[in-house]
C-alpha cells in the first residue's frame, strides 16, 4: 500500500513541519495540508473538503465585512491553482468559484427576504505566482 517511511500529509490541521538543510534550520507552520493525489486513496481529499475546511469560513468572515485571503504555497505541480480554480467539471470546482455561486445565491435569499435592506458586495480575485530560481 504506502511506503511506511514516505512522508505524506493529508487533512492536517493547525501544523508545524520543520526542514533541516545543512546550515539552517526553518520551521513552517500552516493551517491545513491535504492528500489528493489518489482517489481511491481512503485519505484523499476531494476540493469540497477543502472548501468545507477552508471556503465556508472565509464566506462568513467576508460576509462579516472583513477582506479575506488565501495564500497557497507549495512547490510546482502541487495543485495549487487547481484547488483555487479547479476545472469546469462537476465536483471539481475550485474554491473560488464554490464562493462566488455560494455568495451568489445567499446574496439572492438575502435580497428577497428583506426589499428593503441595501445589499452589495464585491468579489475580486488576484493571483501571483511567484518563483524562486537558485
């Protein structure tokens, strides 16, 4: 099945992964890691997991009235754009795209609950992919 010594993370929350290179010595910290290389894999984790962990919360805050931001890090060929954009197949929609049909649709049940409120809100994606070359 899996290589007891191959180093795999999935799901995790709230961690810390520390790298030793031979003169320094970094610790990282990030909030969520994720396994989705194998569908059949019983840790796999599919983008509405993802969303679920991650989407949901930034929807309340923006809903709130606070900006809200996703940093993905990770080297090339991680998944990062695929798990903010996705594909434009069923179940495979990336974060930001479940957040603007979401928000679209509470910003619809909201309106027609209550004429009278004045709703508005802006959604604005931006993505930097940055490298380092040594």
């Amino acid at each position: 099945m899996h290589n007891s010594n191959e180093r795999r993370y999935h799901r995790h929350h709230k961690s810390k992964s520390t790298i030793k290179q031979q003169r320094s010595h970094k610790e990282l910290q990030f909030d969520y890691s994720y396994w989705s290389h194998d569908p059949r894999d019983p840790e796999f984790s599919t983008q509405e997991m993802v969303y679920k962990d991650i989407g949901e919360e930034m929807l309340q805050h923006s809903f709130d009235g606070y900006n809200v931001c996703i940093f993905a890090y990770g080297q090339t060929g991680a998944g990062k754009s695929y798990t903010m954009m996705g594909k434009q197949e069923e179940h495979q929609e990336g974060i930001i795209p479940m957040i603007v049909k979401i928000s679209s649709i509470v910003y619809m049940t909201r309106k027609q609950m209550s004429s009278s409120i004045r709703l508005r809100f802006h959604i604005w994606k931006s993505i930097a992919n940055v490298y380092a070359i040594y």
